[in-house]
C-alpha cells in the first residue's frame, strides 16, 4: 500500500489537528448525562438576535438554498463598509475569521520565510504557518500576554506575518493603544501585522485600541475579526479582513468563490443592524465575568484578567483531570495544557445559571 503519509508535504505531516470543544450530544453519548452545559468554545449564550432568525427562516426557500452565494459578498461588503467607516475594497469576507488567517499565510509565506507570534497565543496561528511549512518565530509571553519588545528583538529578514490576538485567546490578555501604535510604528512595511479582534465587541477598556484608522497610516496592517462571538453566529461561520486594498485584492485571489454561503451573509448583515441585542450580549458578558470572578476569589483561585468572553483559571492541579472531572459532572470546559498552561482551564462566559452550575460543580470537584 502506498505511503500517502510520504506523500503529503513537510508541513502537513507536521500538523496536528486543531481540537474544538467537545460537543454537547458528545458528552450526552460518552456519560449518559442529559442537561449538560457547555462553556467550552467561548459562544455567545444569548445566541443571535431574534432579527436573524426570522431572516433566514424567509430565506429558507428552494430558490435561495438551490442557487448559489454572492460570491463578492456585495451587500454584506457595503453593510461593513458603512458600519466601520472603511472602504469595500479594503474587506476580505471568510468562513469565520480563521478562514482568513489561513489566507493570509497562503498568499504571504513561503517555507523560506517565517510567522512570528506569541507563547499562548491562539492555536490557528502555528497551524497556518505549518500548513505552508512557514518557519515559525515564537515570542515568550510577558504577564500571560503578547510582550511587543521580545517580538521586536525576534524581527529578522525572514519575518513576513506577525500575528497578533488582540484580546488573546486563551489568556484574555490585552495591548493598549500607545503600546501597539509604537509597535507599528517600528515593524518594516514588508512586515504584514496581523490584528486578530475576534472579541473586539466585547471590551470595556478606555484605553483598548480603536485599530480601524490605523489602516490608513500602516498599509501592512491586517484586521481580523468575526461574527462568531458577540453576534451569536459561530455556527454560520463567517469573517472579515480589513486592509490596505491591495493587500485584499490577494487574498480575494487565494480565497474560495463561495467562501461564504448565503445564509451566512444574510446573517452577518442582518446582525449588524441589531445593536440592541449586542449591547445586550456585552452587558451579559459583564456580569458572568463577575459572578466568575467573585466565586475564584471566594474559592482562592487565580485567574488571569481577561477583557473577551473568558476567564483562565488555575485549578492549581491538572487541567485536564479536574476537565474530565467536570465532564462527569455535566459541564463543558476547555483545558488549555496544549497552550503551555497546564494547570489552568478557560471558562466561557454564559447565562447566570450556567455560571452558577459551573462554578458549583468546580466546588465539587476541587
């Protein structure tokens, strides 16, 4: 039998797999528990607006599932464009921003290159730069979060894409305006930065970068976001890239014709136009960070400060067994050893109830 494992190229034999949360009906299946909770993948509990419900149910018709997606996006393009105050052409639609992570490394990288990004940063990241056999630039950590000194001492002639999760998943870490403007200012301009603002909705910090003027003044900055967190959308799978328009011109070259579908860019663009309900997402979030945040203190656990729809928490034994004793206990999180942090769980935000079974069943099992 043939070798396909030989086959296939230096990169991809090098992956592994990115592991989600474990399903709900999973978990169901393996332990027999029925009314189990996940708070594993960072999803919004409040699901989408009630407007983007009733408008895909219109468009749950032969005809609009028969044919096939705008494959330019147009109208979700122009949503976008008037709701962030950027032009069309500086947008890169994705299915889910992780889509266009991977875009981004194949239109940039080559195996003689590399992709720079911090310890615990998102796992997508080392998984885009191994698919195209990138040489990777792996930046130590600075209190759990991105130090923007010790990426600017790994800067050589082989850097080509820097990324960087602000806030970082899984830390819930962030950078500052001041802090991450002077970075800019010191990256060469053949150095594309990666802005990755997946939970960008959801923080309250003053001084939390408003990165979209940026755009202006570093042509080789790159932002990613999504709709799959605040707006509720997770299982529709769509994202956007704001960038120069000649950085997106390329990566619409490398980009699927229907990389989106058409229920999708329904959604996304319905969604927008529901700032009620997103607001009322963000207030949610607020207070399950701090109903988390008492209960840690109250229980004596440390837990990093975070400003996206998480908290990492140190059980201060093994993740992954106080993880699979919680799975036997009805609830989902996510351990986070693979991250280098192993003796810490991330805990997604979710309804007061939720939180509050979570938080008793960690009682139990610690």
């Amino acid at each position: 039998m043939c070798d396909f494992f030989a086959l296939a190229t230096l990169g991809v034999q090098g992956l592994k797999p990115y592991q989600p949360g474990k399903p709900l009906d999973e978990l169901e299946r393996d332990y027999g528990i029925k009314n189990a909770i996940k708070l594993a993948s960072n999803e919004n509990p409040l699901g989408p607006s009630p407007n983007v419900l009733a408008a895909l149910q219109n468009a749950c018709t032969p005809d609009g599932i028969a044919r096939y997606p705008d494959g330019g996006g147009f109208r979700l393009k122009q949503a976008l464009s008037q709701h962030l105050g950027v032009n069309s052409a500086q947008i890169t639609l994705g299915n889910g921003s992780n889509d266009l992570l991977e875009l981004i490394a194949r239109a940039f990288v080559t195996p003689d290159l590399a992709i720079m990004f911090a310890q615990h940063a998102f796992a997508i990241y080392l998984l885009a730069a191994q698919a195209v056999g990138a040489q990777m630039q792996i930046a130590p950590a600075k209190n759990w979060g991105h130090d923007l000194h010790a990426m600017l001492a790994l800067l050589n002639e082989k850097t080509r894409v820097i990324f960087i999760a602000n806030p970082n998943n899984p830390t819930g870490t962030w950078l500052d305006s001041d802090s991450l403007k002077a970075f800019l200012a010191q990256v060469p301009d053949k150095v594309l930065v990666v802005l990755d603002e997946a939970y960008v909705e959801y923080v309250q910090e003053p001084d939390y970068p408003n990165s979209l003027p940026w755009l202006a003044q570093y042509p080789n900055l790159i932002i990613t976001r999504t709709f799959s967190k605040a707006y509720g959308l997770a299982g529709l799978r769509v994202g956007y890239s704001l960038s120069h328009p000649d950085v997106a011109d390329l990566l619409n070259r490398v980009r699927q014709p229907f990389n989106v579908n058409s229920l999708a860019l329904l959604a996304a663009e319905t969604a927008l136009q529901d700032s009620a309900h997103l607001a009322q997402g963000v207030a949610l979030n607020q207070a399950g960070m701090q109903q988390f945040i008492n209960a840690f203190k109250q229980m004596g656990l440390n837990y990093l400060p975070s400003v996206g729809n998480f908290l990492c928490v140190d059980t201060e034994q093994s993740g992954v067994e106080v993880y699979e004793s919680l799975l036997r206990e009805g609830v989902i999180v996510r351990p986070v050893a693979n991250y280098g942090l192993p003796s810490h769980l991330r805990i997604s935000i979710g309804k007061e109830q939720e939180n509050a079974l979570c938080i008793e069943a960690l009682k139990r099992v610690l």
